[in-house]
C-alpha cells in the first residue's frame, strides 16, 4: 500500500510540474529581455510548479474526504489538462479573461473523459514540448548572453566630469512626441502652436532639426544614457537590446556623472515599461516601487498619475542639486500592430488627440519648475516620432525613402530651457540624441573637450521587406534621408 502510494505521488507531482515547462521556456525565449531577473525567476517557479503541484495535492485529498471515488481517475488528467492550457493562456493573454478560463476548462474536461487512460502518455508529450521550448531558450540565452558590451566604453572621461554650473536638471520625456516642425509637415499637419508659444514665453530654446537615432523607447534611450551607438548590436534578430533597461536605469555614464558631482537622482515614469525586468534601481528616488508591478507584464499601456510625486520631489528641500528623469506615455504613437489599426487617419486623430492631452500635463509640470525653480536646466524631448501617416509601427520594417515617412519615425522633439536664457554657442550640435548629454555636460563642466567625441547622428533601422533583410542607415549624419547597409559604412 505504502509503495503504491509513494508511485501514486510520483506521477502527481510529473502531472503537476510537467504542464508548467513549456510555458515558462516559452516566455522566456520570447521575453528574455524583460524578465531576466532572480526575482523573475523566482516567481515562475512558485507561480508555474509550486502552486500547481500544491493544487494538486489538496484536490487530490478532497477527492479522498468526498464520495467522489468514482471520479478520481479523471482528477489528474484533468488537473494536467487544464494547467497547460491555463499557463499558456498566460502566457498570450495576461489577466483574467474569465471566457478563455472556461473555455480551458471546458476542453480540460471533455479530453480527460476522452484520454485518462494515457496521463503518462500525455506527461511525455508535455516534456517532449518542453524540450523543444528549452532549446529554443538555450540558443537565445546563448545568443543574448555572448553579445560584447564593449561599445559602451567611453573615449574620455566624461563620466567623470566635474560640474562647474550645478543647476537643477530636468530631463522630462514624452514618449513619441514629433519635434514641432514636422508637426507642420503633411503628415500630422497640426496646429502645436498655443504650446509652443507656453514655451517660447518661458524662454525655451527649439531645435527644429533634432531626431532620435533609433526608432524604439529602449532602443534611444540606451543611447541617450550611454552617449554611444549601439547599432542594434549588430544584429537583427533580436526584440530589443539585451539588457538595454539595465543601461538606463541602474548604471550609465550619465547617471555616474550626476551622481560623481554630487546630484541627487529621481526617475519618474507614468508606466513600468523601462523597469519591466526589476532591473537595479540606479537612481536614489522613483514613484514605481517594484511593489507595484505585475511580472509578466511589460506594462507599456499601464498608467501612473506621475504629478503628485513630481511635485513632492521638486520642492523637497535638500542641500543636494538634482537630475530628474521623467517619462510620460503619450502622446506615444500609431498602434504597434496591423491588426489593431483603425487605418492611418483614425490613427493620426488619435495621437493628436493624446498630443494635446499631454501639451496639458507638460505645461503643468513645467510650470511647477518654473514656480520654485527658475534657475533650472529643462529638457523636454522625446525619444521618437509617433509614425503618424502610418497605419501601424510596424511598416517602418519595409523600406521607404519618403521624407516625411522617416522624419515621422525619428522626428523627435527637443526643447530647452536654458539658466539664466543663456544657451551655449554649441547647442547647434544638438541634433540627435546620441550627443544630447555630451552637449548638456559641456555646458554644465564649462569645458568644450567633451564635444571632441561627438558620435555621428546617422538614424538606423531594422528592414525586413523591401531589401536584404538588415540594418540601414536611413537618416544621415547631415539629417538627409539615405538607405546604406550598416556594413558598408565606415562607423
């Protein structure tokens, strides 16, 4: 009795951990990026095994206290069943979905009536399946964990730069605001300009011919905070940039300068988007604890009011001077995917209509800097165009030499308020995001040397359709609209 028993455990626990395999390489090789953290890792393994195995173990000894004996051999196949199809719900669509919950448990039911004779034949397959997703993960474990970082590195010291202007620096970015003049241009043909007058009374400085180098929130910001190209590491088979959330937010050269000179540093963001993965919390103050979070989520669409503790950080009195990071979610861009597009019209209202909410918010929060802090360096920018005149993101993959077509991927805005109204002579070299901060940090260290090592401003993408599959230059050093293969440039 006590070894049919013991037999008895073994097959529950391979029913309740064989479900969970798939799923869990799966999202892995799918997310790699955003989840790889031990905190990460530890929830999958309580969330797609221990949960399931203790599951199974009470319903079993339900089973055992009720007259349901009759039913028992249905209990495992079932239970199995429906735990793969549950987590693989999950894993495609997060949340409760209630339908797709009945719909798992409706087909768990009727296939164990079918096949409960064959649970160890189903386990097989289950860890047949998981095989095959952990080779998948193993090659992008591989492929992401071999990727040289050697392009970060500095030519100079500027991490180590020495401030001699240590005003209040605000770095406030509205995630796919196009840059006020290509919002004249036909493709969003918008009226911006009660906000730009807000900000001309407030002596900002434009920069008409600013753009991003990448097409993509990580993507320019791991740029933006390492002061160098990344060129998609070279490759074009990845989603994102490996560890690309680590270089933003727990340990850049920009962060380092700002704190080596003293700043207090804050990140303020409306959305986890840039924190999806837990990374280390660089900066000494933020409005998203990690408490807050979900882990499978990359929380993109997730909003956050950032105003209260903007406003709380600005007027904390402290001896310090302080960097703020802010990001905001709109005015954002057309949707990602052809399938959830309203076509381009509908897709260009929207944006605009998100636009003027945050010319709003913007003008709100500026305006509570300019209150208590009139010395201030401000810099509002974006990290890309919204792709307006598009019906989805996801054509800037097929090649396109139209002007306008580029400009509304990487037609970022850039606006400055300068102290004191007074801008650097320099700031004419201010035209893509790559060289924003040597600018900035020449300025503030009162020391041109920094503007030695400007990267080129060329803006890339990833083209799919069109051309050979590859990395293109589509923008330029000199801003003109070009289409050169990555390895045919002398970079």
């Amino acid at each position: 009795m006590a070894e049919k028993r013991k037999q008895s455990n073994k097959i529950l626990l391979l029913a309740a951990i064989a479900p969970g395999l798939y799923p869990v390489f799966f999202f892995y090789s799918k997310n790699f990026p955003s989840v790889n953290s031990w905190e990460h890792l530890g929830f999958f393994i309580v969330t797609f095994f221990l949960v399931p195995i203790a599951v199974f173990f009470v319903a079993r000894y339900i089973f055992g206290l009720l007259p349901l004996q009759k039913y028992e051999k249905y209990l495992l196949p079932f239970l199995n069943i429906f735990t793969l199809l549950y987590l693989l719900k999950v894993c495609f669509y997060i949340g409760i979905e209630k339908d797709k919950i009945l719909i798992a448990a409706v087909v768990a039911a009727l296939l164990s009536l079918l096949i409960h004779k064959h649970l160890l034949k189903i386990i097989f397959f289950e860890f047949l399946l998981a095989a095959i997703g952990l080779v998948s993960l193993v090659i992008t474990m591989v492929s992401f964990l071999s990727i040289d970082e050697a392009w970060r590195k500095q030519p100079d010291g500027i991490a180590s730069v020495s401030f001699q202007k240590q005003p209040n620096v605000y770095l406030i970015q509205a995630d796919g605001y196009a840059n006020f003049a290509e919002l004249k241009k036909p493709h969003y043909n918008f009226d911006n300009s009660n906000f730009e007058q807000f900000l001309e009374d407030q002596n900002f400085t434009f920069y008409p011919n600013y753009r991003s180098n990448y097409s993509t929130t990580v993507e320019s910001n791991v740029t933006l905070f390492n002061m160098k190209h990344h060129y998609y590491n070279r490759s074009i088979g990845y989603n994102e940039i490996y560890n690309g959330r680590n270089m933003i937010i727990s340990e850049n050269p920009v962060l380092d300068a700002f704190k080596n000179n003293g700043y207090k540093t804050y990140f303020l963001t409306e959305t986890p988007y840039l924190i999806a993965n837990r990374p280390a919390m660089g900066y000494d103050a933020t409005n998203f604890p990690y408490g807050d979070m979900k882990y499978i989520r990359n929380g993109a669409r997730r909003i956050k009011n950032v105003e209260p503790d903007f406003k709380k950080f600005v007027n904390e009195k402290i001896a310090q001077p302080k960097f703020f990071f802010v990001q905001l979610l709109n005015p954002w861009h057309v949707t990602s995917v052809d399938h959830s597009s309203k076509n381009k019209e509908t897709e260009r209202e929207l944006y605009l209509e998100r636009l003027q909410e945050t010319n709003h918010l913007l003008e709100s929060m500026l305006s509570t800097i300019l209150e208590s802090d009139p010395k201030a360096l401000i810099v509002l920018m974006s990290d890309h165009g919204g792709f307006v005149g598009m019906d989805h993101t996801g054509e800037k993959r097929t090649k396109n030499l139209n002007r306008d077509f580029q400009y509304s991927i990487f037609g970022a805005n850039l606006a400055i308020a300068w102290p004191e109204n007074n801008a650097p002579t320099y700031d004419t070299e201010l035209k893509s995001s790559v060289n924003l901060f040597r600018v900035l940090f020449s300025y503030l260290s009162e020391n041109e040397m920094y503007l030695d090592h400007l990267q080129e401003n060329g803006s890339y993408l990833i083209i799919k359709e069109g051309a050979k599959d590859g990395i293109y230059q589509t923008i330029d050093n000199q801003g003109n609209v070009t289409f050169k293969p990555l390895d045919s440039l002398a970079l």
